[in-house]
C-alpha cells in the first residue's frame, strides 16, 4: 500500500473487538487497558503514549518503534523522549515535513504528503520481541478547529495484540526503507 493511501486507523480500528468507550473522564486503569477502542481529547492520548514510551525507556527495549504525529514540529516537545528510545530501538517518526529537524539524531523522519489519509492520524506502535503495543487514533476535526488544540477529538484504537501490531508493523516497515529527509 502506497503511503499516500495508508491508513493505520482504517485498517487496525476493526482489529479490537466491542464497544468504543469515551475516555473524557476516564480512569488511569482504564487509560493502561490492553485493549480499547475510544472517543478522546489530546491530553488522554499524550497519557497513552507516555505510558508506551516509558516502557521503552525503562526497559530499555530493542526493537522498532513507530510513530505519527501528523506533522513533525508536533514532534518537538517531546523529540528528547524518542532521541533516548533511539539509543535502543529503531526509531521511525512520520509526518508532513513542516519543520526542520536534525537528520542526525538518531531517528528516521518519514515525510508523508499533506493529502496523505496518515495526515489525519496520530500513532505509536512499539514493536519488541518482549513488549508490543500500539495506539492509533484518527482526527475527527483537524488543526485550526479549537482555540486550544488539545480539546481535539480523536477516535480510535489501543491493543497489545501480537496479531494486530503485527498488521500495523506490515503496513508501515516497507515506508521506513525510504530515503530519509534530508
């Protein structure tokens, strides 16, 4: 599938079975679940990824870790995190090339076009031979909607399933092979 084309979301939200939960006032129990799929803001999203980011750093995992934050300077406030998951791990960032980053730090930037169904998309996706997790979660409104942007609504997915991030990993590892930007 052509990156323009590819959607983590559309092709991995079927993947977790039941109802789809909105998380506005959830739980930190329920945030951590293995598996869920959910309606949400920004800050329970920044909570998730922190959560699977921390897993990678304390346990010091090998493996790949992918993730898209629609553009890269969304990236910037937490670059640090991803230049020490790259001390261990592969690490692959997507997004629209909107912001200069530095092509030596240790992190593979995959520049996705700006009509790209991934441009609508926020994910991470740990792959490890002794941890595996992702969430994906699809934009329903888009940047420039909200006086502040984490009041952004999200729909999307959370799963540990080998099977799933195993789908997810299928659809991205053929993009990473691509010239990096430069």
């Amino acid at each position: 599938m052509d990156l323009k084309s590819l959607s983590l979301f559309k092709e991995c939200f079927g993947e977790v079975e039941g109802a789809t939960d909105k998380l506005s006032d959830a739980s930190l129990s329920q945030l951590n679940a293995r598996s869920l799929k959910y309606e949400t803001k920004v800050p329970q999203l920044e909570y998730m990824c922190l959560m699977m980011e921390n897993m990678v750093l304390t346990k010091k995992l090998e493996g790949n870790v992918y993730a898209g934050f629609q553009k890269f300077s969304r990236a910037k406030n937490v670059i640090d995190r991803f230049q020490a998951m790259a001390e261990y791990s592969n690490v692959y960032i997507f997004g629209q090339n909107d912001a200069a980053m530095d092509p030596n730090d240790g992190i593979n930037y995959i520049e996705i076009p700006p009509e790209s169904e991934l441009m609508r998309e926020w994910f991470l996706v740990i792959d490890s031979p002794k941890f595996k997790s992702m969430m994906v979660a699809y934009d329903m409104e888009g940047f420039g909607t909200h006086e502040i942007e984490e009041d952004r609504k999200f729909r999307g997915m959370k799963s540990s399933s080998p099977r799933v991030i195993n789908k997810a990993t299928d659809l991205l590892a053929p993009h990473t092979k691509a010239t990096p930007i430069a």
